[in-house]
C-alpha cells in the first residue's frame, strides 16, 4: 500500500495554489521511499485537493513538453473523483529540491503516475462520502460519488463535494481506497482535448524566450567549436562597438556578449574573436567511420547469450551477413535553448524550458557554489523537447553569468547556437550475421552494435566497464527466439557530445533488426511476416501487434497499383509497436503514402494524445531515415541551420493510421515506441519498390536514380 | 537609429530602431508580441510568420523599412478571443503539441484561405511546406486547412 495521506489541516503547503480550507490528499511517488513521512508525501509534489468551491486542484511536477501530460493526469484524477475534466485545474509549483529530479522523459509521467494518483483521488472520494454518510446517516454501501456530489443511491439526496469538504478534511484517510473499475470508466481511454491548445493556438503560451521582462539581459555566448576547449585569447573591441551590447563576461570555456536585446546580443557574439585552447584529437565524419569499423572486428561485451551461434552458422543452409551504418543525427528541437536565471542573495532562480528540474538544480550548483536546495526552477512550456532539455548546460551558463553580473539574465540561442553545441544521438554500426535452416526458417542470429555510451560520456566513472545496457535496448531484450542467439556491444568513445534522443538507442537497434529480418525473409523467399512469427513465442505481444498491423493494412497487397508494402515492429518502453508502410519510388523519389500503426501500450488514458505521440513519432522517423544527419570536421559540427539540417516537411507526410490495442498489462510508454518501427518499415517497402538494399542513412541522397 | 510608425494589429507602433533589425525582434522585443517566434532566423521553418498586407512572410527577413505603411498581423491581433474560423479549426482538430509553430502555421493557412478558398492536398503541399513542425503534427494541420476551408464557405 502507497503512503497516501491526509494533509488538509497542514498549513504549511507554501508554494502551491491549493485554497485554504481544502480537502487535501498526498501521496507518496512510487519512486520514493513508501514509508514516507507526512512531510515527505507533501515533498513528492502530488496531491490532489477538493476545495470548498468543490473546484479540483492536481499538483504535479512534471514538464507539459508537448505530450498531453497535464491533460491526461487530470483526466485520471476526474475519473477516480467523479467529475468532470473542466472541474479540475493543474497547478505545477516551482521546483525545490525536496520534489526530487522530475525527469519528464522515457515515457514515463503517467507510468509513474497513474497508480499514486488514482490512490489519492480515490482515497479523497472515499472521504467525501463518508462526511456524507456521517451528517446523513446512511452507509457508505447506499451511496455514490457522482458528478462533484455524493448521494445515496436511491433516495437521491445528493451534497456537492464543496458542502462536505471541511468534514472530510477531519477523517482519516482510508487504508485501501477502491480504485475504480476499468469496465466504469467514463472519462480514461476517451477522446479529449488538450488544456493547452487553446493557449497555443491564441498565442498566448509562454516559452523559454518568452520570458521578457524590463531591463533584463539577453545573453548569447562564443562556446569552443569542438569539444573539451578552453578559451585563449578574446578579443571584444568589435563586440562591443555593436549598438546595444553592454559588456562580454569571459568564462572558463565559453565568452557572453551580453546586451539589451536579443538580436544584439547575436550580433555582439558574432563579432566576437576568441582564441581557443582545443585539447583532444579531434576528427572527422569519414576518419570516426573507420575507427567505428576498425572496432568491429573486436570482440566486444556479449550481453546475451544463446544456443551457439558459431554452430548455428556453421551448420545452416543459408548465411547472410551485413552492416548497417546510422550517423549521429540532432535533436533539433524548435525552439533554441533559452532560460532566464537571477543569482541573488545565495540563492539561484531559473526560468525556463526543462525536462529535469532537479538535474538543473544540481549543475547549478555545483557550477556557482550554492546548495541544491537554494536553486528553485520553474518550467515553461518547452518548444519541443525529445530529451535535449534533459541537460542543464543553458542553465549553466546562465547562472555562472548572473553571478559574474549581479543581475538577472535571459541566456539566448541562435538556430546555429542549437545545431552545433547540443547533444547528439550517438552513431552506430552495425555488424550481424544470421541462418537459415533448409525450410526457410531463422536460426541464428548475432547482432553487433559498435557505438558510444551516453552514459560512460555523460555520467563519467572510471570504475564502469563492460557493455552500456542503454545501447542494447532493442538488441538484446527481443522477442525473437531463433536457436542461437548473441548480442553483442563494443563501446566506443565520442568525438562529440552525446545526448538521450526520442527512443535513446532504440530506434537505431529497431531498424536494424527489422530490415536486416527482412533481408533474411527475402532470401528464404518467405513472407516477412510469416518469417518473424517462426521465431515469436505464442504470448508475445509483439506478435499480436504484427498480425494486427498486417491485417488492418491489407497487407500484403498494397492499396493500388504501383505502391510497395513494408513492415516492422518492435518493442520499447514497455509498449509494442507495429507498422506497415506504403510507399512509391519514382526517379529516386521516394513517397510515403500510408503508415499504419499499431500500439499496445496497454491502455491509452487519452486516446487523442496517444494518436498525436504516434503521427509525431512516424514523422520523426521519416524525417531521420530521409535527411537527418550531423557530420563534424576537425571536432567542430558543420551543419549550421535548417537549409543544411533540413527536418520533415508537411507534403512528405504520409496518412497515419492509428490503432490502439488495450491489454490488462502494465501501462507502457506513447512518446517513444512508435518512432523506432517507422523507418525500418519504410526501408523494407523502399526494398520492395525497387530492389534496392539500403543500409546506412541518411537515404534521401542514396536512393538510385533508376528506381 | 532610425524611427518607424508601424501599423500593428490595428494599432500604430512607434518604434526607434537599428534599421537592419529584423522586424521579428521589432515585434516580440519592442512592441512584446511573443507569438511570433524565433525559429531559424534565415526564413527556412517558419515560425517567425506574419500577415503583411494579409499576405504570409517571414519577419526575421524583413525590416521595418521593407512594410512601409502595409498592416502586420500577428497571431495576437488575428482574433480577439480564438474566434478566426482557422482557430477554431485549430481548436477542434487539437493540432498543436509543443505548440512552438504552430502561430506561423495558422497565419500561413489564413494567407493560403485568402488566396485559395478551396485549397486541394497539393495546393496544402506547396504552400506548406516551406515550414517545419519538429513534432510532426502535419496530420493534423493537413485536416484542420480542410475544415477551416469548409467553415469559411458563406
Ligand atoms: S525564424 Fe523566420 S523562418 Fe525561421
Ligand atoms: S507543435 Fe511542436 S514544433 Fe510544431
């Protein structure tokens, strides 16, 4: 049993917008500790409260980064406390550190949720009605929660929850509240719109350079051009000649221009000259290529083991081998970095994009000499996120500037700025080799992954050796059971920096392992869906998400002529994903016309959200398999801007069809499953189109003219 | 420095300003119009959008100079309260995820809607796509130029 409490009577709960009076009930993050302390529960940041208006306020500390997340949390919390969702407001508090990292990433905020907050809202419900039965006299078994009142079932008396606040404020909470039956939902796993839309749509949302106020500083910083430089030499004459500009501060590794207004701050920057003091051996795309497959011929960390994939290869009938070389690629996110940060009086405020509040506490820190506890972060709407604001580094900057100045500044980042400082998904190449059996049927298979650990680069230690789990997810946690199997990781170092994109290091695995099954398809001549379910147990859900895609597609028979199929699945983030696509090739373009996707993410508490995390998730698939890629010379990023770094444009989207398939499993994640299966399924239907094999990307500028 | 009467959602701004400033800096820093935003600042995604004379264009590569006397419509002054039929397309179809561009694409399809009532996917293809949406909500604005299209019929 979650720690769940009373805590309306505590008149303590500063920094939150929870009205006076208000029946309140907290519970414990299950990532907390469970036997947590009244004082704890109200640290988690989750607490649910009914006021005397009979208004419902949710209090919760993760990051709206375009996911639907407020809308689907109330959502549940409606549900369980029998309202309906426009009696619910959403109050997110500024972050201190007693609310603990908040990571928003990894599909996580309503896996983590959904149980502590179905307890809380229930546990409330359960209070409600029993101030009800006291005043009234009945039982608790006559009567109901219904619509922001409770009644008895038949007489029908019924009291709005705000009457019967201040006396459900004075009971104990129940120990196991009763959760709501999924057979009873109104509200979970219908239809609704987001709370934010109409913001976004008004122009009204505030984002990270948004933050304008009088007399604040805009900040743009020169940062070394490869990684690990220091700053020689500066030279600010010209910086400072520029109208606006006000002063440059010089840091350890970075020099800010700092001025009135933003575009003279870009301007100032840009007139800046800085001598850098570069360390390491900095190199380049075509050099790190062949360092990369130099490594595989390494033996490497093998993470799982079975049958012997030596004997296995050895005694087949057929044995095909390949690699696959995917390029580092950028986040890219659309709005570049900003966040606004004021040092005063030994404490530390920042205002602005995050998906970790706690991490950018922490750097903060540690970076100008404060304890975690004196830095206090408030987010923003974040213009698109995908785990690049995961990392503190504009936070940094900010804060060691305002220290410098005394005064609050608006650190500023040009579309540039973005392309060529952030973090990357790392590289990889791909080395596998499988067999066949005289039926057609896989036998083998040995995935080898050469590639970098975001982790050993991120979180150094030099005690870490071995293999990067990380970078074997979708390698060695495959549904798939040939005879013989082995997956293996050689860790490799970065030449540049590495970050957590969108799926981490699953959307890479997944395209390799699926296009490299249909390889295999191909030359046993089978059907490639047939192909897979030889080696997919009877309870995989991998399985069932597969049949379902290629049969709601009508595969394997394109929708007209002149169109190829191609399919994929895979699993990640505790969800199973499958999609079918269609596509043309003419002259060596490439048309995506139909994806169908299919999700098991086990319940979708908002379908309409779901559905939009999958039509993102296809588009960002696309958009890496045609033309993302980051390539470096000398350790220094080149491309610079979108006409070099060109995303997915609106007429090569193709028509997403989604279907949701519901499971009594654990919740999974919406964010990341679908974007993995895109690009492999495109790839195998580029197969089909024209024959053509391709196996490192981007494919835009590789598709055959003659296709 | 150089002096500018620039006529802004049915207001006239006065404003003092370096005369090569993009007028997107004019308009989010000078006259505190934040829903035109910074995406690229070399016209390639969009998010900078703006109606000039009712006709799209990028602000960051434009000067005050470059519109004269023409009116600047920006997502703020397009409707008092959300009421523009492509608002309320937007609205209805939940197109926007971070929302981040979602102002430039909504003041694009006002332009498109003005030129071209009917528009079909090609013509929604061509006039669209010089724009990005890093989140991929392209779907849905696909289906919300229809619907707002529909709506403006008499
Ligand atoms: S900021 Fe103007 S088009 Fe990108
Ligand atoms: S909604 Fe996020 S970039 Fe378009």
């Amino acid at each position: 049993m979650s720690a769940t409490v009373n805590l309306s009577r505590r008149r303590f709960l500063r920094n939150t917008s929870l009205a006076a009076g208000a029946l309140v009930v907290g519970t414990a993050l299950p990532w907390r500790n469970v036997t947590a302390s009244e004082a704890d529960i109200l640290e988690s940041g989750v607490l649910v409260a009914v006021g005397t208006d009979g208004r419902v306020t949710l209090q919760f500390t993760w990051n709206e980064l375009g996911q639907g997340a407020m809308t689907s949390l109330a959502l549940v919390v409606a549900e369980e406390l029998c309202v309906t969702t426009d009696r619910v407001d959403v109050a997110v508090p500024i972050w201190e550190s007693k609310y603990g990292d908040n990571v928003t990433g990894g599909s996580s905020s309503m896996r983590m949720s959904w149980q502590p907050l179905r307890e809380a809202a229930a546990a409330a419900r359960e209070m409600l009605v029993g101030a009800y039965c006291s005043r009234m006299s009945y039982v608790p078994s006559d009567c109901k929660a219904e619509n922001g009142a409770v009644m008895h079932k038949k007489l029908g008396k019924s009291i709005p929850y705000g009457e019967l606040v201040a006396q459900a404020s004075d009971l104990p909470v129940p120990e196991s509240p009763v959760l709501k039956d999924r057979a009873d939902y109104t509200l979970v796993g219908h239809e609704t719109p987001r709370r934010d839309t109409r913001d976004k749509v008004l122009g009204r949302a505030v984002f990270g350079f948004d933050l304008a106020r009088p007399g604040l500083l805009r900040a743009a910083f020169a940062r070394c051009p490869s990684l690990d430089g220091k700053v020689g030499s500066v030279d600010d004459a010209a910086a400072l000649a520029i109208p606006g500009v006000t002063r440059v501060v010089t840091l350890e590794t970075s020099v800010a221009v700092l001025a009135n207004d933003t575009w003279s701050a870009f301007r100032g920057r840009d007139a800046l000259r800085v001598e850098w003091e570069e360390s390491g051996d900095r190199t380049d795309s075509a050099a790190y290529w062949s360092l990369m497959a130099g490594k595989a011929d390494d033996k490497g960390f093998v993470t799982r083991n079975e049958g012997d994939v030596d004997t296995g290869l050895a005694s087949a009938s057929k044995v095909l081998e390949a690699e696959y070389r995917l390029p580092f690629i950028a986040h890219a996110v659309m709005e570049p970095s900003s966040c606004t940060v004021h040092v005063h009086d030994g404490t530390c405020d920042v205002e602005g994009p995050t998906q970790a509040p706690g991490w950018v506490a922490r750097a903060v820190a540690e970076a100008i000499g404060l304890d975690t506890a004196d830095v206090h972060m408030k987010s923003t709407y974040a213009g698109s996120a995908f785990g690049r604001r995961l990392l503190p580094d504009y936070a940094i900057e900010g804060a060691l500037v305002s220290k410098e100045i005394g005064a609050p500044v608006q650190v500023v980042w040009s579309r540039e700025d973005e392309m060529r400082h952030e973090f990357y998904r790392p590289a990889s190449l791909h080395r596998l080799q499988a067999g066949l059996d005289a039926d057609g049927r896989l036998t083998t298979w040995s995935h080898k992954t050469v590639t970098p650990s975001i982790t050993a680069q991120r979180f150094p230690d030099p005690n870490r050796t071995g293999a990067d789990r990380g970078a074997m997810s979708g390698i060695d946690d495959v549904d798939y059971r040939p005879a013989h199997f082995r997956a293996t990781h050689v860790p490799v170092d970065a030449p540049i920096n590495l970050g957590w994109l969108r799926s981490v290091y699953d959307a890479q695995n997944a395209l390799v392992n699926e296009c490299f099954m249909d390889e295999l398809a191909a030359a046993a001549g089978r059907d490639p869906v047939e192909f897979r379910l030889d080696v997919l147990p009877d309870d995989s859900r991998l399985r069932r998400v597969l049949t379902e895609a290629a049969a709601r597609s009508g595969w394997p028979h394109p929708s007209q002529p002149g169109r190829s199929l191609g399919i994929a699945c895979h699993a990640c983030f505790g969800s199973y994903g499958a999609q079918m696509a269609e596509v043309s090739v003419t002259k060596g373009r490439l048309r995506v016309h139909r994806i169908v996707s299919v999700l098991d993410c086990a319940l979708a508490v908002n379908p309409n959200a779901v559905r939009a995390q999958m039509e993102g998730g296809v588009a960002m698939g696309l958009s890496v398999l045609l033309r993302e890629r980051i390539t470096f010379d000398r350790g220094r990023v080149l491309e610079g801007n979108f006409d070099d770094y060109d995303p997915l444009r609106l007429s090569e989207m193709p028509e997403v069809e989604c279907h949701l398939l519901e499971t009594d499993a654990d919740m999974g994640g919406v964010g990341e499953p679908v974007f993995p299966p895109t690009a492999p399924a495109v790839l195998n239907a580029v197969f089909a189109a024209t024959g053509q094999r391709i196996r490192e990307l981007p494919i835009e500028e590789r598709l055959r003219g003659d296709g | 420095m150089a002096t500018y009467d620039l006529k802004v959602n049915g207001r006239v701004h006065t404003v003092d300003v370096q005369p090569d400033k993009p007028l997107l800096w004019v308009l989010r820093e000078e006259i505190g119009l934040h829903g035109v935003k910074y995406g690229c600042g070399i016209a390639e995604c969009g998010a900078c959008t703006v109606l000039i004379g009712g006709i799209a264009e990028r602000s960051c590569n434009l000067t005050s100079a470059d519109v004269g006397n023409a009116e600047i419509t920006t997502i703020e002054g397009l409707s008092v309260d959300g009421e523009h039929p492509v608002q309320q397309a937007w609205i209805e179809g939940d197109v926007p995820q971070c929302g981040f561009c979602q102002p430039g694409f909504i003041l694009q399809t006002v332009s498109l809607l003005e030129s071209n009532p009917e528009p079909t996917d090609a013509d929604i293809d061509r006039e669209m796509s010089d724009m990005i949406c890093r989140c991929g909500t392209y779907q849905r604005i696909r289906g919300a130029i229809h619907v707002a299209a529909e709506r403006r019929k008499p």
